[in-house]
C-alpha cells in the first residue's frame, strides 16, 4: 500500500518532464535570452532509464515525444524515437554493466547521449524541412554532459536509486 | 494440493504472458509508426496537412487552458514587482519630456511624409503594397535547442499566409513558419533558421540578418567595404516579397574589430520577455 506521498515521488519525474516538455519557459521564460541549451529531458530519461527502467514505459515516451514535437513545429515522430532510443539504450548499457559505480553510468551517459544525438541528427537532416546548425548542437551536448552531475547529484538526493 | 502445486508452477500466467508480448511488440510497433509519421510528415499532401494542423491546435489549445492556472499569478506577480516604483516624480518628469519631445519629432514626421508622397505624385512613383494589421494574443512561447518560436492564437482562418512577418510597435520579431487553422508558429528573429533580408540605410548597404539561436542575430553577406559603426539603424528590405520593407530590427552594437568572432554584434529591438500581444502583417492584396 502505497502512500500518497510516495506516489508523487514516484510520478515526480513524470511530471517535470511533462512540465518541460509542454512549457520550457515555465522554467525559462525566454524566447529571446539564451534557450535551454542543457538538454534536461535526455538527462532525466536517462537518469530514470538506467536506475529504474519501469519508470517510464515507452507508450509515455512516445506519446510524450509525439506532444513534443506538436509544440515545437518539430517533424512529427522524430523526438519519440530519440525519447525511446535513448531509455532503449539506457536499460541495455544498465545490464552490460556488472558493476555500477560513478565513472560506469557517467559514461553510459555520454555514450546513449551521444548515439541519440546522432540518431536525432540522423532524422532531422532526413526528415527535417529547417536547416540544421550542427554548432548548436554540439554546444547543447557538451553543456548537456557537464549538467548531467549536478543533476544527478539532486535525483540522487531525492530518489536514492543506486 | 492441487491449488499449491499451481501456485508453485513455472508456467506464466496470463497477466505475464501479455506482458511479455507487450514488451516485444511495442518497440518496433512504436517506432514504425513513428517512422510512418515522419514519412507523412514531409509528404505535401493536403490532407495530411489538414490533419495535423487540427492535432496542432488541440495541442496548443489544450496546453493554453492548462497552463493558464500556473502562468497567470506567476505572470501577475512578476508585473506587480516591476510595477514597484519609488521614483514616480522623477520618472512622471522624464515621460512629460519625452512626450514633448516625441510629439514634435511627429510633427517633423508628419511634415516629411506629405513631401515624400507630394514628390512620389510628381515622379509618378506608386505606393507599394499595402498592409493590414492582425492583432493576436500569444498563448505559447517554445524554446529548445533548435528552435525559438511562439503561438498566436489566429491562423489560416484570418487568411494569414507561411512568411508573413510579425510585429510589436512596428518593430520585427518574427515570421509565420507554420500555419494551422486556429494558430500559427511564429519563428522568432533569433532562431538559427530565421534569415531575413536587411538594410543599413545610413550605409546603404544591404545583408541577410541570421539568427544565431543564443538570443542574438548575426549579419552575413554586407559589403566588405562599408563599415558599420556603433548605432548604426537596421531595417528589412522587404526584397524577399513577404515581409514588408522599412520595418526596424535593431541596431548595431560595437566595433566589430573589438570582438573575438570578428563579427557585428547586434542589439535587436525588442526585448521585453513578456510579450502578450503582436500583430501580423497581412498584405491587402
């Protein structure tokens, strides 16, 4: 029997990924200063993926994707397939792993964000009608991986999920 | 006995079993229609257009009603605090000066468009296109690292068309990148994929004003010969037929010799984040 508090606890992540995903500027409220340039969306997928990966399951990811790119004026369908190839790769670097300690989920991190960022590459210069500015992206991936500690260092202090 | 040995059996029950299948078929079920989608999604055909901007729109509209409970007091209390103001006689002063100011710089406005006009009568030059304005409410602001783009609530149902520029107090923010039925997308001047066509009057030089998805704006192909000083005016040269000429963007800020990337930088005309309102041009034609 679970209480209502640790059922918020549980959904918590839901909710701050649903809460990004429908409204950045909720916690950014910029369209014209600097945007987002950490991708928090992939650290908490993949925090949640590797720790616990019946968090989200991938109808979530996908219907979550789906919202994200109605929002976002992105090709329809691009961001459920990074969402759930990055859980995807997440759960499978988690079991490859027989020990896990920092530096072992610190480079998975840097492995799944990069293969997802490459598959993202991959579907918006094939699917995608915009230019990409790959600068930007670069930028998003190396300020994405120098965040990722702080937040984990918070999830940890909140979940404790090792 | 029977009863044990059941709950003791190796067998799956029905609740495993279905998940289990679930597991194997949902991923490449999920990525196939993701895949479909995409496919869909660069087609040019009109009902498919048709379809998504409707599943736009009730994303937007649903997104609009529930952010409204969380947005509105945070969007109150950030204006009361910069409503605060314990300077309200100095700053009443100033206001009545530039009032002042303001209304004879009109009058000398006023002044130099009945001559243009009379000048245009006697060359027998004619106007250009005219312009209406359509005024709408902003009900989403989107930013991630590719794009940097707002809702408005009016879309194709006010006849507004992909391109047509955005403005606030006649200065450019932006441009229509996607039209739905009841909303539009407004690409935002700062986006790395906004480009617009510029002038620099005071140079006479013309360039393309690109984006640079930080929340600034670069100048790219301006005469290598002209250089631009601090202050310098920049508007869109309208060469692009959408966007109406003689609109201000910005202006430029700093010598660009001073600077690491060795490029202008630019200060744009706006830049107040909380914008509720604008308005689109909509050619009469």
């Amino acid at each position: 029997m679970y209480s209502i508090i640790e059922k918020i606890k549980y959904y918590f992540p839901h909710i701050i990924i649903i809460l990004i995903t429908l409204n950045d500027s909720l916690f950014v409220n910029s369209w014209i200063a600097p945007g987002p340039i950490v991708n928090l969306k992939y650290i908490i997928i993949f925090y949640f993926s590797f720790f616990d990966k019946e968090r989200f399951s991938i109808t979530f990811l996908f219907i979550l994707g789906l919202l994200f790119d109605s929002m976002y004026a992105m090709p329809l369908g691009s961001s459920s397939i990074c969402f759930i190839c990055l859980n995807k790769i997440a759960i499978f670097l988690h079991k490859k792993r027989t020990r896990i300690n920092y530096q072992n989920e610190f480079t998975s991190f840097i492995i799944s964000l990069f293969v997802t960022q490459i598959i993202a590459l991959f579907v918006l210069h094939e699917f995608g009608k915009a230019p990409l500015e790959y600068s930007l992206l670069f930028i998003n991936l190396i300020f994405t991986t120098i965040c990722y500690p702080l937040a984990r260092y918070f999830f940890q202090y909140l979940f404790r999920l090792n | 006995m029977n009863d044990n040995r059941l709950s003791r059996s190796s067998v799956p029950g029905f609740a495993t079993i279905q998940r289990n299948i679930e597991k194997k078929f949902l991923l490449p079920t999920y990525l196939l229609v993701s895949f479909f989608l995409l496919i869909l999604d660069s087609t040019d055909f009109k009902a498919i257009k048709v379809v998504k901007g409707l599943t736009n729109d009730l994303v937007t509209y649903s997104v609009w009603i529930l952010k409204t409970p969380i947005k509105y007091p945070i969007n109150v209390i950030i204006s009361s605090v910069k409503n605060i103001n314990f300077n309200a006689k100095t700053i009443d002063e100033q206001l009545n000066d530039d009032i002042s100011k303001l209304t004879s710089e009109n009058n000398q406005l006023i002044f130099y468009k009945n001559e243009n006009e009379n000048l245009k009568r006697i060359l027998n030059i004619r106007n250009k296109e005219d312009y209406s304005f359509v005024y709408t409410k902003i009900i989403h602001e989107n930013t991630n690292e590719f794009n940097k783009n707002f809702t408005i609530n009016v879309g194709s149902n006010e006849g507004l068309q992909i391109n047509q520029a955005v403005v606030r107090n006649n200065v450019y923010l932006g441009k229509i990148s996607e039209l739905n039925l009841y909303s539009s997308k407004v690409m935002v001047v700062t986006d790395v994929n906004s480009r617009i066509p510029v002038t620099i009057p005071s140079r006479g030089a013309n360039a393309i004003l690109k984006g640079n998805g930080m929340g600034g704006a670069d100048l790219l192909f301006y005469p290598l010969n002209i250089k631009l000083e601090d202050g310098d005016q920049i508007y869109t040269s309208g060469t692009d037929g959408s966007i109406k000429e003689g609109l201000y963007v910005g202006k430029v800020m700093g010598d660009k010799d001073r600077r690491f990337f060795k490029n202008y930088k630019i200060q744009l005309g706006f830049s107040d984040h909380l914008l509720n309102y604008v308005s689109v041009l909509k050619s009469k034609r």
